[in-house]
C-alpha cells in the first residue's frame, strides 16, 4: 500500500460503524466513509468531535457544529500549508492521503537536477498537488473545471508564498484543455490526474470513469515531454482496483516510454488502530539513466 505517515496536523483517531474521527490541526470533525464497516475501537474518542455531517436519506447532508468552529484555518505537512473548511459536499478543501503522492513527485522534481521541469495538474482542486510540486521546484499547469476551486488554490499558493511565475491557473475542461495543448505542441515533464467517478459537464454531457478513464490518459500522454518524470492517476471509484490503472498506465504510457508503473491502495494510518483505506494511485516514472 501508499501508506501516508508524514503528517503531523492531521490524524485519524479512530475509524467504525460507517464514519472517520479525524482531527485537522485542533479540530475534530466526523464524516461518513463508507469503507468503515467494522465497529469503532475506541468510542470514546468519539465524544470529542466539534463537528458531525450527518449524510441526508434524499442525497448530500449538513453539518451539526457541537462547538464554534473559525471558517477556515490553516494545516501543514512539512513546509507546506493549506487552508481548510467543512464545506456542504462533507468535504474540507484537502484529502491528507495524497500527501504520500506528493512526497513522491517531490522527489523525483528535486531529484532530477533540473530547473525546467513542467507539471500539469489536471481536476487539480484546491491545488494540495500543485503547491507540492511547485514548492519542490516545478512550474505547474493548474487545471479545473469549478472556478471556486482554482480560486481556492491560489488562496493555498498565496499561504506558502510561492511566487505567481511558478503557475498557471485554468478554468476549463481537463480533456479539451489537453487537446488544445496537443494541438499548440505543448509539453509536460510530469502529468497527474484526479478524475471523477461520476459528472456533468458544462453542456449536459456525461462523465463516466469507467466509460472516459482509457482515452483520457490516452490522450494526455501524448503531451508528456522527450524527458518524462512522471505520470500519476488517482482514483476514489469504488470497486476500482489498482490493477486497472497500472494496466491503463502500462497501455497508455509505459508502452512508448519504458520506465516503471506501480499502482496501490492509498492508506491513512488509524491511531485506534488499522488503517484507512482511501482509494488507489497508478504511478510512472522513468527508469533512472
């Protein structure tokens, strides 16, 4: 597994009965998840939430606040920091497991010497990725179809002082964005991805994971540069195995560029105990010369 055991203001207390407790800095909130079906080891940790979103029986939710909370407030892992907050969707503007990503892609920007490298970052939300992988030294591509997202993510690079040159900010659909690339001959040394499973795009049309997911990284290849790092694909599909995305990878990437695909479960570990399983990451990455 991806196991993501570098944070320090975030931690999952305990996990059961269909919710998570995490604390986010001082904070405790409880969400639902799904993949929790065992009952929670420790309940009375569980007292110390300030927070609660209750999921709703006609779809969505809402939020309880037990205690005052601020509106937003501010989280790190490492050197890095991102603004955080309960929004509608039970959501909070980051997903900490992904820090195992960029703990990967950092290494690999800094590790190869260069000044140059190039990063797209596609459904980029509020940029936890872009900001990583900008602070580790690359110039980064921040592409998203929800404006209030790209806006959040320029909050986030604001946060960590990082200097405007090192982005560029879209507000666009992540497979026409690319297609116009293509066209322009636009190149990219490191590719990551965080598709949904399931949407609508801006004329009605459908969005299925399962049905688009193969001609997306198809497609997105053929903007990676002569001199590759890295291609990376999320997926919180449920049912999607790992599998899948290293064979679309190794289909679509690998082929033509040799290197080496991995894919896994990306992890959280519980302080009650266990771990918490947080969907899967395909990754490339060129063999070392």
């Amino acid at each position: 597994m991806f196991l993501c055991d570098t944070w320090q203001d975030y931690e999952v207390l305990d996990t059961g009965g269909g919710e998570k407790l995490e604390r986010w800095g001082s904070v405790i909130l409880r969400r639902p998840d799904p993949q929790t079906i065992w009952p929670q080891n420790n309940p009375a940790l569980w007292q110390q939430a300030q927070a609660i979103y209750h999921r709703s029986e006609r779809g969505g939710g809402s939020w309880e606040f037990l205690t005052k909370l601020p509106e937003s407030w501010t989280v790190r892992h490492g050197d890095l920091r991102f603004r955080v907050r309960p929004t509608g969707f039970k959501h909070t503007g980051l997903f900490p497991e992904q820090a195992a990503n960029w703990d990967w892609m950092d290494g690999l920007i800094r590790g190869s010497g260069r000044t140059d490298v190039r990063v797209l970052n596609l459904f980029g939300y509020t940029g936890g990725a872009t900001v990583a992988c900008a602070a580790a030294g690359a110039h980064v591509t921040h592409v998203d179809a929800a404006k209030g997202m790209v806006q959040w993510a320029k909050e986030n690079r604001e946060l960590n002082k990082l200097p405007e040159t090192s982005f560029r900010f879209i507000v666009e659909d992540a497979l026409r964005f690319v297609q116009r690339e293509i066209r322009r001959g636009s190149r990219y040394d490191g590719i990551l991805m965080d598709p949904p499973s399931y949407g609508r795009g801006p004329s009605g049309e459908v969005w299925k994971l399962e049905d688009e997911l193969f001609g997306l990284i198809d497609t997105c290849a053929q903007v990676l540069s002569e001199k590759p790092l890295f291609f990376l694909v999320n997926s919180y599909t449920t049912g999607f195995q790992a599998s899948v995305l290293r064979n679309l990878i190794g289909r679509c990437v690998a082929k033509k560029n040799g290197g080496q695909v991995t894919a896994d479960e990306l992890c959280l570990p519980v302080t009650a105990g266990g771990v918490l399983p947080c969907g899967a990451s395909g990754r490339w990455q060129k063999e070392a010369d």
